[in-house]
C-alpha cells in the first residue's frame, strides 16, 4: 500500500445521489480491478472514521486518473468531497482488498445492488479495454431506472463486447426499457437469463446485507464456496 498525494481534476454526477471524483495522481498507482482505497481528509488522526473511508475504485487501472464513486450523505466525509475544488490536493491509501479479478477467471458473474457496481466498472472496463476473452453476466439491481448509476458506460460496453450480459432489476417501479426486468435477484431471475451459475466466479460487492443475502442464495443454488468472492462495503 503506498500513500498517494493527488490533485482533484473533477466531478461526475452518476445519479441524483451518485456523484464519482476524479483525481490524477503524482505517480502511477498498480491496482487490480476489484479493489478499493481510502481517502484521506484528517492526516493527523488515519483512524478518524468520519473523515477517512474507503471507496472503491471505479475506473481501470489504465486510465491516467483515479476515479471512486459515492453515495453522497448529510455527512462530513460527502461534504467535503463535495466541496474538493480542482487542483486541491488529497491523500490516499491504496491499493487495498483482495475481492479482484485474475485473469484465470475465464466465466464471472455479479450480483450487484445500487452502490455495489463500483469495482464492477473497474472490472468490466479493464475487460472491455484489454479485449478480454472472460464471459462476464452482471445482474444489477436497483430501485428505479434512474436509479441506476453507469447506465451509459455499461450500456455501451456490452454493445461493444458480446462477452458482457448485463440485467437490469429493478425492485420499485415497472420498467419502461425493455432491457430491464421488474424484481428482485433471485433464483427464478438468474436461471432465467444463465444457466451454469456453478461454473462462475461469482463477485458480490456492496452493503453488508447485500452481502449477506447475495452469498445464502449463491449456496442455497449449489456454488461452492470457494467460488463466491465478496467484499462488504462496511460503514453503510
Ligand atoms: C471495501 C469497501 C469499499 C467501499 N466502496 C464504496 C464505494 O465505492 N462507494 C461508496 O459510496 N461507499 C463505499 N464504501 C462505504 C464507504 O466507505 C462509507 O462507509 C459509506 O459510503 C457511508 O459513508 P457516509 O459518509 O455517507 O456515511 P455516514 O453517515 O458517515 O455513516 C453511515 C453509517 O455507518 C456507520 N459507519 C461509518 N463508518 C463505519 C465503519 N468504518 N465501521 C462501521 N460502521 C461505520 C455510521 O456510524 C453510520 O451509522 C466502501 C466500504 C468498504 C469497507
């Protein structure tokens, strides 16, 4: 893990309450798609929880910039990278967590709620850039349909790369795109749209209960364990 010093470059809103920072780093920061860092604003206290969390990296590691994406609160931490002006300069710890992609991973699947798609953009993205052969199915779950965060960017890459499948389920309201499902990630949804779940490398990222729920269906549908990687958004 290495301390990085870098400079704001800008702001992207996602969603109504999703907003991703865009910083350019002093050096060239390795990471692996799938994982995460922490951001910095109280540098004489790294244990101040408030002010330093972590967030996932939500750009390939290509990319000249580092960009993470939250889910912006009332609370100090969402403040004040709301009010980051460019060019102001932050510290970050990173690379952190080892939920990741390895190239080995030739067939994955992702059972994603809301905030949870970060490290996903990572992942599909450096897959998309490097001409990957991995078969990869995204299930997304949010919602709304403007609820749902990247739409463009995931839209695009599965457009542009016929080894990515992405469903779009949407809990609250019927949907108007025919590309979306009305429901939860469910059993009866994921037979419906793969059938060789057992055969996956099933990522869950996100909230805990997410977590939670996400890994009791995956073993209640036979995955062995050893193929679930999950990382628990903790703090949510
Ligand atoms: C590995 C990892 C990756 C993450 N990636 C993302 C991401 O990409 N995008 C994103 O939006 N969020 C991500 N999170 C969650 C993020 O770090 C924040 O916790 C979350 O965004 C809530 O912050 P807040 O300032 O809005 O909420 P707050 O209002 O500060 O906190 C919400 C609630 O969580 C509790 N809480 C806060 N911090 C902790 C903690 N460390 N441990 C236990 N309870 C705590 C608070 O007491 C409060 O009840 C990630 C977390 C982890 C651990």
């Amino acid at each position: 893990m290495q301390d990085i010093k870098a400079r704001f470059i800008e702001s992207i809103p996602r969603t109504q309450t999703v907003t991703s920072f865009r910083f350019s780093p002093g050096q060239k920061v390795d990471f692996i798609p799938g994982q995460f860092l922490q951001v910095i604003f109280d540098e004489s206290n790294i244990s101040n929880r408030e002010l330093n969390k972590y967030l996932s990296f939500s750009s390939s590691p290509a990319k000249e910039y580092i960009e993470v994406t939250k889910r912006l609160s009332e609370s100090q931490f969402s403040q004040r990278l709301k009010s980051l002006n460019p060019g102001d300069e932050i510290l970050l710890k990173a690379p952190l967590g080892s939920c990741v992609f390895k190239e080995e991973y030739k067939k994955i699947c992702f059972l994603i709620g809301g905030i949870g798609i970060t490290p996903v953009i990572s992942i599909l993205e450096y897959l998309t850039e490097n001409k990957s052969e991995t078969d990869a199915v995204l299930f997304y779950s949010n919602r709304t349909e403007e609820e749902i965060a990247f739409r463009k960017e995931l839209d695009h890459w599965q457009s542009v790369n016929d080894k990515i499948k992405i469903v779009y389920a949407l809990t609250d309201s019927q949907p108007k795109d025919k590309r979306c499902v009305f429901g939860r990630i469910d059993e009866s949804l994921i037979k419906s749209r793969m059938s060789d779940l057992g055969e996956r490398i099933v990522f869950i990222f996100g909230p805990p209960v997410m977590v939670g729920a996400m890994n009791k269906l995956c073993l209640d549908m036979g995955c062995s364990k050893d193929n679930i990687k999950t990382e628990n958004f903790i703090g949510y």
